[in-house]
C-alpha cells in the first residue's frame, strides 16, 4: 500500500499537461524619432598677424573685443559665449641655404600669430543667419562650422524608447509562437542610444555678403536601441 501510495502522484501528472521551460530569448529592438532642431553652435573667432607678439595680441584683442560685443548686442548672453581656444605661435620662414658644412640653415621667424576662438550657442535659430554676418563684419575672420542640436531631447529618447521596446517584443512574440511557446518574465533590457545629425554641418567663410547668411536646420534623427531578454516557455 505504501508503495501504490507513492506511485499514485507520479501517475496523476503524466497524464497532465505541464508548460516546460525552454530557455530565455533575447531579442534587439530600434526606435527612431525624428525632429527639427532648436539650437545651434556657432564656432568662430579671430586670427590676427603682428611683426611682434604684442603687436599681433593687440589687434587681436580688439577684434574680439568688437566681436563679442557684437554678439551681446545681437541678444547672445554671457552664458552663451565660451572661449575655445587660444594660441600665440611665430610665423616661419623656412630656406633652402646652408652653412659652410653644408647643414640647412634653421628658419627664422617672420612675425606672429594669435588666435582666438568661441563657441556660441544660439537659441534662435531665426537670428543664426545675421549673427553669422555680422561676426565677420565686425572681424570674425575664422568660422569652423556650424552645428545643430535639440536642447532637451528627453521627451525625443523617451519616445524612441517606447518604440524600440515595442518592436522587440513584437519580435520575441513573433519567435515564441514560432517555437510554439509564450514569453513569460523579463530577465533583462540593455540600452545603447545615439543621433543622426542629418545633412552635413553646414560651414561659413570670411568672404560672407551684406545679406544674411541663408542656413538650413534640417532634421535630426534620435534613436534607441534596445536589447530585451525573456523566459520562454514551451507547452508540450
């Protein structure tokens, strides 16, 4: 009897239907979301030349001077406007000429260079072209490019996150009916995340006319990618 008692159970369930865990699937999931951008950074400055280092600083310092001023008066704020760069270097003058044991002679120098740079930040992209001109006309020789951002894209990302996982899951339920299961419990979610500026920065040269400077902002692109793993498990 105490035998018959024990086997009794054992008979109950192999006449049942039981779920059989199978393993875990992990799939990757991509959400992209796509806007116009409402800032952009502007990085110019001034390069000036001088027979001395005082020389070439002080014209330097006044076209800065002038530039700076320029753009506070063009609504930049202080906070907006950061120094980059600076650089003091001498000008060489290189020859082919040699000394009496046939060494090439070393250069020489032949004046100064100073250099200034700033990045500003504009928050009106409706002002970027006319703050564009009227950096160089007031002696910004040196426009490296301009570059386009969104100033709080976490309602952007958060978006992008909700699709992403969207479309992993509808992966991973797409594959658990294929292997005639279900997905049960999450067992992991890794993030990677990124940007896709869209067209190429656009870059401005000294030689820039009266009018404003025409720029287009274009889009931009945020995506998420998103790795999900789940339980799955099979019912035989």
């Amino acid at each position: 009897m105490r035998r018959f008692a024990a086997l009794a159970p054992l008979a109950l369930l192999a006449g049942m239907t039981l779920p059989a865990f199978a393993g875990n699937i992990s799939i990757e999931g991509r959400g992209e979301v796509t806007a116009t951008p409402d800032t952009a950074a502007i990085n110019s400055g001034v390069t000036t030349q001088g027979a001395t280092a005082r020389e070439a600083l002080d014209l330097n310092t006044k076209a800065m001077t002038d530039l700076i001023a320029a753009l506070k008066d063009a609504g930049i704020e202080a906070r907006d406007i950061q120094t980059t760069g600076f650089t003091v270097s001498p000008n060489y003058v290189y020859t082919d000429e040699r000394d009496d044991k046939g060494y090439t002679l070393p250069p020489k120098i032949n004046g100064y260079q100073v250099s200034n740079g700033v990045t500003v930040v504009v928050r009106k992209l409706a002002d970027l072209g006319s703050i564009l001109d009227r950096s160089v006309t007031v002696g910004a020789n040196t426009v490296n490019g301009v570059s386009f951002s969104v100033a709080d894209p976490s309602a952007l990302l958060n978006e992008a996150r909700k699709a992403a996982f969207a479309d992993a899951r509808t992966k991973a339920e797409l594959y658990a009916a294929a292997a005639g299961g279900k997905l049960e419990d999450i067992v992991s979610i890794t993030e990677t995340q990124g940007y896709n500026a869209g067209p190429s920065p656009m870059y401005a040269r000294a030689d820039i006319s009266a009018a404003a400077v025409p720029v287009e902002a274009g889009e931009m692109t945020f995506s998420i990618n998103v790795s999900v793993a789940w339980e799955l498990n099979e019912t035989k």
